[in-house]
C-alpha cells in the first residue's frame, strides 16, 4: 500500500511492514504506483516544483527524471496509453495564478513536455480520459464554473469551453462513453450558488436534457451509474449524505 503526508512517501507491504521513503524533502502533493510493465519506473510523485520518475528502491529510490515547472505541481499522474506510448499528466501553478496543464513523455531525454495548456481560470481538477470521440482528451474543471475538453493534439475542436455552473465546479467531471442521450460529461458544483449535478453534450458544449440534480448542501462527489434496478442513477456524497438520484429526461 502507498500513501503520502506533506513531506514523506510512505510504503506498507505484509513482508517487510512499513517502509518510509526518506529521500523526500519537500512538499509532496501526490504519489503513484507505476504498473510494472514500464521497465525501470516504478513511483512518481509531485514535489514543489517537481515531478519525480524513480525506480522505487528500498529504502532510497534513485530518480530516472526530475520534470521541473516554472510553478509549484498541484497534480501528477501516470497515463499508460497517451497516443501509443506512456505519458505523464501534470498540472502546475504559476505566477498571478496562472495554471498550465503539461503532458510529458517520461523517458524523453529532452525533458520538455510535448504538450501543454495554460489557463488564468484557476483549477480545481483534471481528469484524463482515454477515449473522448474517438482521441484521448484532458477534461479541466475550473472554480470560474467552467470546463473544458482539451484534446492534446491539434485539430478541430481541440480545446472545447463549456460555461455552465453558476460557481465552483468541483472536483473532476465524469465521462460517460453511453447513456440514453449519447456520449455525455457530468459535472457538479459546489457553493452556496448552485449545488447541482449536470449532463453536458461533448460534442456542442451544451447542456443535456436531464434535470438537473439539486442539493443543499455543496457535492463532493457524484458517480454515474448504467443501470440500477434497470434506471440509469448517480450517486452523490455531500458532508450531510450520500444520495443515489434516477436520472430523468427533460
């Protein structure tokens, strides 16, 4: 089992009990297991201004590559499968608040990223999706109620900007490759405006003919669900409850 605090990675395993790895000083902001089928690579973890690629040796693991930003990393995760090969997703802020969304290649000898998008709009999640319409895709949710669908490579429809919640969209959206309605994106917001849970058309940027999902209280989290006792439902958790919702057309 991994986890992580503020300023160490911590490794469990039923062989040797706790392992601390002790070569981080730092913050820390997250930490990753890496599958096995990449030679070599074995941890990443977001540190200050740093995304660390290391070989997971005990108790001091030897980084592969340190990815440097110009601002502190807020977010870091390992894609198997971007374009045919590995990549690596990683979200940093900058001077004025300025947020860049980076894709890198993790045994690329320049070590620059190969692809990247910045936004003044401060960022609450990014979320990868492997497969949106057919080419991988970065969804980015933004505290200005805004989403966007960012496709890394360029092309029509390469960056789709959705205005949608009056306030915080929090946390990652969801993407859903079928429900009765096509492809769709749920979203839900999370201030004393508007704590609603949305279906958005990918295709058009527009809202779907579901009903919103209202709540009093802010949502922290919603999940959707194909079928429950055969409706299609999404489940919400708010800091009173969690809720499971039917999903009804307009």
């Amino acid at each position: 089992m991994l986890a992580w605090t503020h300023d160490n990675v911590y490794v469990w395993s039923s062989a040797i009990g706790e392992q601390i790895l002790d070569w981080c000083n730092g913050f820390i902001r997250a930490a990753s297991w890496i599958p096995d089928t990449t030679p070599g690579a074995k941890l990443l973890v977001a540190r200050d201004n740093y995304v660390n690629l290391l070989d997971g040796g005990e108790p001091n693991p030897q980084r592969i590559a340190p990815f440097w930003h110009a601002g502190e990393v807020q977010h870091a995760e390992w894609i198997p499968d971007c374009y045919a090969d590995p990549a690596i997703l990683s979200r940093s802020v900058e001077r004025a608040h300025r947020n860049t969304i980076h894709l890198w290649r993790p045994f690329d000898d320049r070590n620059q990223p190969f692809a990247q998008l910045s936004t003044s709009a401060a960022i609450s999640a990014v979320a990868w999706i492997p497969d949106a319409l057919g080419a991988p895709a970065v969804l980015i949710s933004s505290v200005d109620g805004t989403l966007r669908l960012w496709r890394p490579k360029p092309g029509p429809h390469a960056t789709l900007e959705i205005a949608f919640h009056q306030g915080t969209c929090q946390g990652a959206a969801v993407w859903i490759s079928k429900t009765p309605l096509g492809p769709s994106i749920v979203t839900w917001g999370s201030n004393s405006v508007e704590c609603a849970v949305r279906f958005w058309d990918p295709l058009t940027g527009c809202e779907q003919p579901i009903l919103p999902i209202r709540h009093e209280w802010p949502i922290y989290r919603a999940a959707y669900f194909p079928n429950v006792l055969g409706h299609p439902s999404v489940l919400t958790w708010t800091q009173e409850d969690a809720c499971l919702w039917r999903t009804l057309s307009f």
